[in-house]
C-alpha cells in the first residue's frame, strides 16, 4: 500500500503539500539530536521518509491522518526539528508530517490575554506578533527562533524566563490535536476545570505519539513594566542553592536564576568569575515597586549567605548572547562528542546528584568536560543542566563513549531520587530508561493510552514509549 501513498496524496492534497524530491527527503530525515548527527557524519544516518507532507490548513492534516491509517502507513510529526531527542527521525516506509506550514496566527486577543495560533507557527515569530501589542509570551527556550509552539507542547518544553512565568504547561490554554481516527479534539476552554482529567496533559509531552497537535492557544501576560538584575559570586553549590531555595521558598520570584558551577563559571563569565568559585545570575522583571523590593531582598539574603556582589553585566551580556550555541558539527568535525542532560530534583536530593553525576563522567576514558548549572527554580527544588565532552584516541569511539555519558548521568540522577528529564523530553535517547520515572505501572498505563487512542501505532512509532518485554524494540 505504501508504494502509491505518495502519489495518492498529492492527487488529493497538490503537488504544492506532497514533496518527494531528494533534497526536501534529505532535508527532512532528523532532528538535531547529537547522535543524529554523528550518524551522519560516520555513514550510517537516517534513511529518508517516503515523502513530505507539508499540510497549511487542519483539513489537509486530518486528509493525511485519514489515508496513512487507511494504508497502514505510520506518521512522524515534525515541528521545527530542534529536538534533541531523536523524536523525529525519518523511515522509509513512514510519511514525514512537517508542520512547518501550518503557521497562521488564529487570533490575539489582548483584553482576555490569549494568543492563538496554528502548531507550526516559529516561536519567535508568534512572540514577535505578541509584543507588538504590548504583550509577551513569556516563553523564552534558548531555541525560540528555531522551534514551533506546537514542538513546545509535544515536548513539554521550558523558557529560561520559567521561575516566574512557568513551563509551557502553565502557559498553554487551549489544545487542539488530530487523533489517529481522523477525529479533532480541542482540549482546554478556561482559564481552568474541574471537568474530570485535564486531556490537555495527554497531549503535553506526548511527542507525537497521541495525536497531531494543530492548534495552540496561549495565555499572554502583559510585558514587564521593569526589568533589573543581580550578580553574585557562589563560593560553593550548596551555599549558591541554598539561597535560592530561600529567596524562592520566602516568596520572591525572579523569573530567571541561573547558578553555574566553577568550570562554567569560567568558561561562560570569565571576566566576572572567581577561581573556583560559581556564579549567580538574576532577573527580576514586573512591576517597578516589586523589582525594586526584589532587589533588595536578593541582596540583603545574598550577603546574609556569604555570596560576592559581581558587576550586572555579566546578566546583560547573557541577555544578549544567550541563544548563540555552536553547532554540534562544529566539535563532531573535530571528533569530539558533546552533549547536554537536563534533570530536575528536590532541594535535598539535588547536591548529591551533581556531585554523583560529575564524579561518574569524570571516570569515562578521554572526558574533556563534566559541568553543570542550574536554570529552573521551583518551591521545591530546581533543575541541573549538565554538559559533557568527549574527545575519544578512537573516533569510532564516539558513539559508545557518548552512550555511556547519557547512561552514567541518567543512572545517578534516578538513583538519588531525581527525575531523568526536565525540558527536552524522552524521544528515542532516553525511551528506554522511561521506567525510571514513570514506574512500570506507570509505563503500562501509558501503553494502554497508546492503545486506546492510537491501536495500530499510526503516530511515531519507536519513540517515548519503551516497547513491552517480549516486544522489539521499534527503530
Ligand atoms: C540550540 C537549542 C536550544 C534549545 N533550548 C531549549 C530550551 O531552552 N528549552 C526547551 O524546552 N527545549 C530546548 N531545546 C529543544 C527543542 O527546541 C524543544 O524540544 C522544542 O520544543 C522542539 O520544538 P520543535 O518545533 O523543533 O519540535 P520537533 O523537534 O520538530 O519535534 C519534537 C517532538 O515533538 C513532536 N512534535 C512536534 N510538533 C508536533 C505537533 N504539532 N504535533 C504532534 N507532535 C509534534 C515530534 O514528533 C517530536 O517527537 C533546544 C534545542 C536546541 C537545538
């Protein structure tokens, strides 16, 4: 049946949404998952879809849902692939959904505060239409200009603004999806329920496994009438997470806090940081009588915990510079293999993870980096971000090595009680370590969602969902 879908579709949906020219095929094969990459690089990368849908209206993408399940053809949905993941990853046999097209704004609605726009709209595009207005998203992923609202819901994603304005799940209003059996469901129509389960966490985080997120509505806030900031040098983590446990748990909420650890410190602050020491940085944004008592407060607590003043230049240059990163072909090409982990956990829990996870990098053969900061505070803990290098003697070495980073850092950070994934979701990097988080009750249950809403797995096949024992695992 495969074989004549392509042909079948454009017929039905044009030449203009049905693309199967080798450079669209090639373009469209991953996401920007690191090992994705590295695949590349050695040879070995994904093969191509067997076409690319590019749907620009709700219609064409129920068009698409309904002939792939009548051919029994599977559906990788994509965003903006600035997925980290491996969420989405091309196979010769699946059709590539590219929402990229589908990027109308519906509607801005300043009195209630809502921005509704189709999945595929650019975030940065979508918060650019809102801030003309006076308004903001508030929803700040270092990949703003390269990912799309509905990617931000598939993935349950995080803004570097999230202390005071929340994750994308606290954001988000109304949720419109296509489901497997070519019905819509729009989930979420005030600013709060208590009709029976929120179907809205369904599709949070879903990763294209549910159904094909089409619409998304946002709650905006007005933009912030001040904004100021603050700088501290940390001379240990403790003492660094300590105080910001205190200033969150007392009330205070700048929306950004960052803490880096002293190998950050250095190497992202060198002009403000102390040997051996981290760094601290803040933004307080609202209105001007709370910012200027925010600031205060931060101060008088900072120097109640032995923290060092540093010139706020060090926030504003990271205001700046803070969505420039380097290619993961920039150090591939130079046979080094880097990465990113994001995990979150209580206050208690959360030192001996870093100190966990650092130590267990550090004992992998040719590591060049093991470091780590943190970037979402919550009452009742925050998040690490670590980061690592490895530049194996053996090139051919790279996968193995970067496999086992992952492994080391997931393993700690469960073992000591935290989550294994904080922002970039499960994809197919960490599918297999979801029982950790979830429980096995917990991924059964999951399972049995998938089957209820999705029997013959027409959505993204291989990726959240570890397959059952007994059960291959799906590319
Ligand atoms: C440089 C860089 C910085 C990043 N910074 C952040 C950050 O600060 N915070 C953060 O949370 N993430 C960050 N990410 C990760 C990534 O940008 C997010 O996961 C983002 O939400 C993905 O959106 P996307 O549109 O690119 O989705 P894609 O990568 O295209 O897809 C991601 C997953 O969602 C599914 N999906 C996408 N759209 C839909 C849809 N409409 N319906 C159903 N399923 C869908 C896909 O199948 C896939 O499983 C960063 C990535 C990069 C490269």
């Amino acid at each position: 049946m495969s074989a004549s879908l392509p042909t079948d579709l454009a017929r039905q949906l044009g030449d203009d949404v049905v693309y199967n020219d080798a450079e669209v095929l090639d373009a469209h094969r991953h996401d920007y998952w690191v090992l994705a990459h590295l695949d590349d690089l050695e040879g070995r990368g994904a093969p191509r879809p067997l076409c690319v849908v590019r749907p620009r209206t709700v219609d064409h993408v129920v068009a698409c849902v309904n002939a792939c399940r009548n051919a029994g053809v599977a559906i990788v949905p994509a965003g903006l692939r600035s997925g980290v993941c491996g969420g989405v990853e091309a196979h010769p046999e699946r059709v590539l959904l590219d929402l990229s097209s589908l990027d109308r704004t519906r509607g801005i609605d300043s009195h209630n505060l809502l921005g509704a726009f189709d999945a595929g709209k650019r975030g940065i595009d979508a918060e650019r239409e809102v801030e003309a207005r006076g308004l903001t998203i508030g929803h700040w992923p270092q990949s703003i200009a390269v990912s799309s609202v509905g990617g931000w819901v598939a993935t349950r994603a995080s803004g570097q603004f999230s202390t005071a304005n929340g994750n994308i799940e606290d954001i988000v209003h109304t949720i419109e999806a296509v489901l497997a059996d070519g019905s819509t469901i729009t989930a979420g129509k005030a600013p709060r329920a208590a009709a029976g389960p929120d179907l809205r966490h369904l599709l949070l985080g879903s990763e294209g496994t549910l159904g094909i997120i089409t619409g998304v509505t946002l709650a905006l806030r007005r933009k912030a009438e001040a904004q100021d900031y603050s700088a501290y040098t940390v001379p240990n983590l403790t003492t660094g997470f300590e105080f910001q446990r205190e200033l969150v748990q007392s009330g205070w909420t700048p929306p950004v806090m960052r803490q880096y650890d002293a190998v950050e410190a250095q190497r992202s602050f060198a002009a403000h940081a102390k040997p051996d020491a981290g760094i601290l940085i803040l933004v307080h944004e609202g209105p001007a009588t709370r910012v200027a008592a925010e600031v205060t407060a931060t101060d008088a607590l900072a120097r109640r915990c032995g923290l060092g003043g540093v010139d706020t230049r060090a926030v504003t240059d990271w205001l700046d510079h803070r969505n420039t990163v380097p290619h993961w072909r920039a150090f591939l090409d130079k046979r080094i293999v880097v990465d990113t982990a994001e995990i979150s956990a209580s206050w208690d829990r959360i030192g001996a993870i870093y100190d966990a996870v650092i130590a267990s990098l550090n004992e992998v053969p040719e590591i060049l980096n093991a470091s780590a900061h943190s970037s979402h505070v919550y009452r009742t803990g925050l998040n690490l971000y670590f980061s690592f290098a490895v530049r194996p003697r053996d090139a051919a070495e790279m996968r193995v090595r970067y496999l086992d980073c992952w492994r080391r850092i997931v393993m700690a950070t469960a073992d000591h009680g935290g989550s294994i994934a904080h922002h970039h979701g499960i994809g197919r990097l960490r599918r297999d370590y979801l029982e950790l988080d979830l429980g096995a009750t917990g991924v059964e249950a999951l399972r049995a969602v998938k089957r209820a809403l999705d029997p013959n797995d027409l959505f993204n096949p291989g990726v959240l969902i570890p397959a059952a024992a007994g059960h291959p695992a799906d590319a």
